[in-house]
C-alpha cells in the first residue's frame, strides 16, 4: 500500500483572483485524458465552476476536487485535485482546502505578480506547512515579466523562489521555456493544442542568462549534500539530472525553497511541464509527517501513519448539499480503510455514524467506490450530524485530529421570505447553507425578531441570498448591509451579585464575587479562572457561573454586539441550602456580566480592512482624497509605469458600495481588492452614531 501511495499526489490550486487557476486546472483534465473538451471560464462552461453562480460571474466560489491520472517515467500517478476560490470573500474556502493537502500550487499572473490574495493563500499555506510550486502563468499577456514576478515572491513573500525554466520571449513572442535540469529548450506547437513539444537549439540571446541561472541552481543542489559537494568541486557538471532532482524535492518537500516555472494555461502551454513538476518536486502522503490527534479517552497525543493497516483516521473539510443525493462530507483518510456500508465514530459529536456511500468527485459529479485507503480523498453520503473540521475514525481506537479555525463574519443583513408562509422553508435552508459554509451564521435578532446572515463581504451575502432563490425556491427581501461590530471592556472591574428571588415556595439564590478584565493577549472567547476556596460555593456550581459568562458575551452592554474576549475570575460567593441551584448562578452571572460590563470602560470594536487599489496615475489624488474622507490610513504608495497601487487600512464601515464609486472617480480604469485585516477602537461619533442607530431598531 505504501508503495501505491509514492504515486499518489494531492494539491490544491491557489491564486489571487484571475490568475488563472480554473483556466488551468481545465487544461490538466484535457491533457490527462479526463475531459475530451477544453472549458473555458469565459464562456461559463469550465467543469470545475459548475455552480449557476461560478458560470455568470467568471470566478471560482465554492473548491472543487478531481482525480486525474498523468503517466511520468513509465509510472502512473493519481493526482487529487483542489481547485480552490481566489475572492477574498471566499477564504474559507482556501483554508479547509490547505487543511488535508500535502502540496500545492501556488499561480501567479505574469503582469500582476503577487497581488494581495496571493500574500493571504501563502500565508494560509504556511500555517499548514503546505510545500508549494510556483506557475507563473500569463506570459503571453502584454506586460508579462517573469524576473519581475521573481522579486516579488522573494521580497513580499519573504519566499525563496528557484527559476527551473527560463522563458523563450514573452508577452506576444512567448513561444517556449528552457528547462535548466536538462539544459534543453523546448516548444510549444500551436496547431496541436499544445500537446506537440519539440525540442530545439537554446536561442543565443538566451545562453548567458540560462548559465548564470543554471550555475546558481547546481550550486544550491551542490550544497544539499557532502556526496554532491565533492562531486561539484571536482566537476560543475558531474550532478545528474536524477540527483538534481532528488535535491530540489527534498528542498522544496521541507519548505527551504519553492522551485518555480511559466507558462500561458489559456494559450495551452507549460501545463504537462507543470503535471511533471508536481509529480517530481510536490510530497506524496509518505512524504509529509504522520498525523498527530488526541485519544479522547487518555487526552495522550497520538499518530497516525498513511498506511491502510492503520486503525481508521479521517477529517471531514467540506459539506456541500446536493439535490440528489443529499449531504454530502469531502475528507481526507489520513490512516486506515473505510468501506462503503461500514460505521465510523463522529468523535467531534460522539455519535456513530454509517456510511452508505462512498465516491470520488469530480467537480460535481460522482464516481461510486467500494473502499477508500490512506492518502486519498472522497466523499461519502449517509451523515446525520456532521460539520467541517470533525474527525471520522475507528470507533475502537477514537481520536480527534486538529480542526480547522475560520474567521469570524464582519458583514450582516437583515433578511425575511417575500411570503411569510416560506419562513420554515427559509430557515431548512440557511440551516444548510450554515452547514456548508463555516463563515457564514444566522441568528435571530432577540429584540426585532428579525433573521440577521452574517459573512464575510457584501459578494458573499449576495451569492448566499442568490443560491437561497435559485437552489431552495425562497425568495427574500432585505435590509442593508450592516458591520459586524465587536465589543470589549478596558478596564479591570470587582463587582459582588446577589441573585435572590422568592415564590412563595422553593425559592432562588445566588452570590458570587468576581473580577472581570480584558483576557490576556492572543486569548480568545472566555477565559474563565476559579478561585473560590473552602467551598463558599459548591463544585456543582462553578460551570453554571461559566456557563452563564458565556451566554452573555454574545450581548454586549453598549450596543449587543458579541464580546470578542473577557477574563472572569470567581473570587468568592455564598449558596443557600435549599434555594441554590444551577439556574441560579447562571442567572447571577449573566445579570453580573451586564452591571460589571458597564462600568468597566467598554468600547466598541470596528472591522478594519486592508485594500489594495491600482489606479492610472491621472487619478491618485482623487483616490487617495476620498480614502481621507473614509478614515482610510495610507500605508504606501507603489508607482508602476502608467499607473500607481495604493494600499491602505479602511474602516468597513465606510466601505460598502466602494467599487461603484471607484469607478466613477477613475473613470472605469481603477480596480480594487478588499480583504479583513483586524479590529480596532471605534471613535467616539461612530460609537455615538452605532449605539443611536440600535436603539432607533428597537425603539
């Protein structure tokens, strides 16, 4: 089996938005033989955007997998497949995706270079130790520069990129690469859909850049070994091509440097060059470490090796609701073997569940298996109960693997069905919607009643509200967007409740004494500390009062916005006998939250996001201006010729309809991309403004 698993491979693609990567992930099912038709985007038939949405807008929303098979020095490999979204809007996406896979490739557009979706998907990369490739694709578009892109992965990634290829012209007269392995050049044949690669001569205004570049990579593979340095030494070009690349794997497998090469996905050239280097240079699941999870029985750290002999470990990273088949779980089997029909432990809700089907995916079409190994990914069918980031096993060797942290909504929209008899119709859906989808939650609003869907951008909302109409037949009206605030207190606070309330019979009573401050740095949620001592307050208890803290968080006293994080210390208190219970320590602490809450400096939290606007130089002022008048901050200013990229910090609040007026300012020719950053003190008016504002909602 461990052998089987040297051929397997699963990558995801990844990319700002427009890179490319669904243009090139339609190239990788033709030329490996698993669509006989190239899709293209602009034409709304790729294969892998198959959703209504995906198709009209020309973006990639939801990930997508695949299987495809590509034969490479008389191997077949089993390449799996994420082709992930590039809008900001649509991270979550990119992050359980980068969750459960071993390598990735990483697109970068010629012209563009790394734009800032591309810093976000690497540093996602990075926090999984995801190894990665890079494709630098577009070459052949006006403005194509290939050493420029280089910079810009060493300086504003802080990456170390390695050139394989050398590109034969670029823009209008990218016509091949030279590959500096084998020091060959190679062409693309235009009438052959890029399937014909002819060798030909290195062109010779090409010879001194490919030696200097060849020379650095012998010398960085030379310095990989003492065996390889001594051959080095003794002669430049003794290192094999095999030993060559058996050094740059282990580099690239261990994250010391990303090998990089080109090419023009749309125009059919570079791709199997790109299926080789995934092949050669990206980890197979013996690569990578084993999984380490917790015994839920012993809390002892465990591992699990990629092998089928294993007990069984899996990790569910996607729901998605299908018409037909109903839910259906993507996950990653990271030990072991699950068969169709068999029962696995939901160890994440407790719960046994079985598995009826079993299938790999391809875009949104399933192919039936009868068992699935270590290594691989699939999909079954058959959950009752199940969400992203639980962890399916064996339920006589339990474990929970590492789950997956998403961040938190900073958009909501009030929304209602046009027909009030759609409201059960309405709330099934958002119910699965929420499911799918960890970024995106609903709750009703306790004063107005109202159904309030939170997100994480105004593009995400409006897909969710889209696919409710076009998927779930419920069509809505709604409110206008509304920033999801965040509360805090600043200041440290001593306060003592006394819950007391008589009924005539079997009364209630509480006492408790606690501090409350702001939690200490990097915690978040409820930090809850216990320093009740002699028993003033029964064990039984202490987790009411906890309970209760938590409950209340999710009301702030300024405004009802959720407390972000609080630390609460239960100094001392006192019980009744007969009148104490549970309830009524959780109802002291809840009422203790609100009063302690008001007088320990609470301040409101606004969403700040960091945007990235190009603009034709003519119009910089104007744009900068009305940034000003937003209560953007300036970071820096980049001049490129022709045109200027802005990037700065802007309040959300004072974002919404932004491209609209962009457009308007530059005349249609600036473009913006927009992406959470961090929370900070709102001002005293926007407090003022936010605070009137709710109370007007519930006035």
């Amino acid at each position: 089996m461990s052998e089987n698993l040297l051929y397997t491979r699963n990558i995801g693609i990844m990319a700002h938005i427009d890179a490319g990567k669904t243009t090139t992930t339609e190239r990788i099912l033709y030329y490996t033989g698993k669509s006989h038709k190239i899709g293209e985007v602009h034409d709304g038939d790729a294969t892998m955007d198959w959703m209504v949405q995906e198709q009209e807008r020309g973006i990639t929303i939801t990930s997508a997998a695949t299987t495809v098979f590509w034969d490479y020095n008389s191997e077949r490999y089993k390449i799996n497949i994420i082709d992930t979204p590039g809008h900001v809007d649509f991270t979550v996406e990119v992050e359980r995706s980068l969750r459960v896979l071993d390598g990735a490739v990483a697109l970068f557009c010629a012209v563009g270079g790394v734009e800032p979706q591309s810093e976000t998907v690497w540093r996602q990369a990075d926090k999984y130790n995801v190894p990665r490739l890079s494709f630098i694709n577009k070459m052949d578009r006006a403005g194509a520069d290939f050493y420029n892109v280089l910079d810009q992965i060493r300086d504003r990634l802080g990456a170390n990129p390695i050139p394989l290829q050398i590109p034969i012209g670029q823009e209008d007269t990218f016509v091949g690469i030279v590959d500096l392995i084998s020091n060959k050049a190679y062409y693309w044949e235009e009438t052959s859909n890029g399937t014909e690669i002819v060798e030909i001569p290195i062109p010779e205004d090409l010879i001194d850049t490919v030696d200097e570049y060849r020379t650095k990579l012998i010398e960085g593979v030379a310095e990989e070994s003492d065996d390889l340095l001594n051959k080095f030494l003794l002669d430049h070009n003794s290192i094999s091509e095999d030993e060559m690349i058996a050094s740059i794997r282990k580099a690239t497998v261990e994250m010391r440097i990303t090998p990089v090469i080109c090419g023009a996905s749309f125009k059919n050239k570079g791709v199997q060059k790109l299926l080789d280097a995934v092949i050669r240079f990206l980890p197979s699941p013996m690569d990578v470490p084993s999984v380490i999870g917790i015994n839920p029985k012993t809390d002892e750290h465990e591992e699990r090796r990629p092998n089928a002999k294993e007990p069984m470990s899996a990790l569910a990273f996607k729901i998605a609701t299908d018409p037909y088949v109903g839910r259906i779980a993507f996950f990653r089997v990271y030990s072991g073997t699950l068969e169709a029909g068999s029962y696995v432990l939901n160890t994440s809700t407790g719960k046994k569940e079985r598995i009826s089907r079993i299938m790999q995916m391809h875009a949104n079409k399933q192919n039936p298996l009868e068992r699935i190994e270590a290594g691989d990914i699939g999909a079954a069918v058959g959950f009752k109960d199940i969400r992203t980031g639980d962890t399916l096993c064996d339920e006589k060797h339990p474990i929970i693997l590492e789950t997956i942290e998403f961040p938190d909504p900073v958009i909501s929209i009030a929304i209602e069905p046009i027909a009030q008899k759609e409201i059960d119709k309405l709330s099934n859906a958002l119910y699965k919607l929420a499911e799918e989808d960890p970024t995106f939650t609903v709750k009703t609003d306790e004063d107005s009643g109202q159904t309030i869907i939170s997100g994480m951008g105004e593009l995400h909302l409006e897909i969710l509200v889209d696919r409710l109409k076009r998927e779930f037949m419920v069509e809505c009206n709604q409110g206008k967007p509304q920033v999801a605030y965040k509360e805090a207190i600043t200041s440290t606070i001593k306060f003592k409740e006394v819950y007391k309330k008589q009924t005539g019979g079997r009364g209630k009573f509480a006492d408790i004494e606690v501090e409350l401050s702001p939690a200490d740095e990097g915690v978040k949620g409820l930090q809850f500390i216990n320093e009740v001592r002699g028993g003033n307050i029964p064990k039984e208890y202490i987790p009411a009062i906890e309970k209760g803290f938590k409950a209340a968080m999710t009301n702030g006293v300024l405004a009802g916005f959720p407390v972000e994080s609080l630390k609460v210390k239960v100094l001392d208190g006192s019980f009744h006998p007969v009148d104490s219970d549970s309830l009524s320590f959780e109802i002291a602490a809840k009422i203790a939250f609100k009063e302690a809450c008001k007088k320990a400096k609470p301040i409101l939290l606004e969403p700040i996001m960091k945007i990235e606007i190009v603009t034709p130089e003519d119009y910089i002022g104007d744009v900068t201006g009305d940034l000003n008048k937003r209560r953007g901050v300036l970071e820096q200013i980049d001049a490129k010729i022709g045109y200027q990229i802005v990037k700065a910090n802007v309040p959300l609040s004072s974002m919404f309809g932004y491209v609209t007026t962009l457009r308007t300012l530059s005349s249609g020719r600036a473009t913006s991309t927009m992406q959470f950053s961090h929370f900070n003190q709102a001002p005293a008016s926007i407090v003022e403004e936010v605070v009137n504002s709710v109370k007007g909602i519930k006035g």
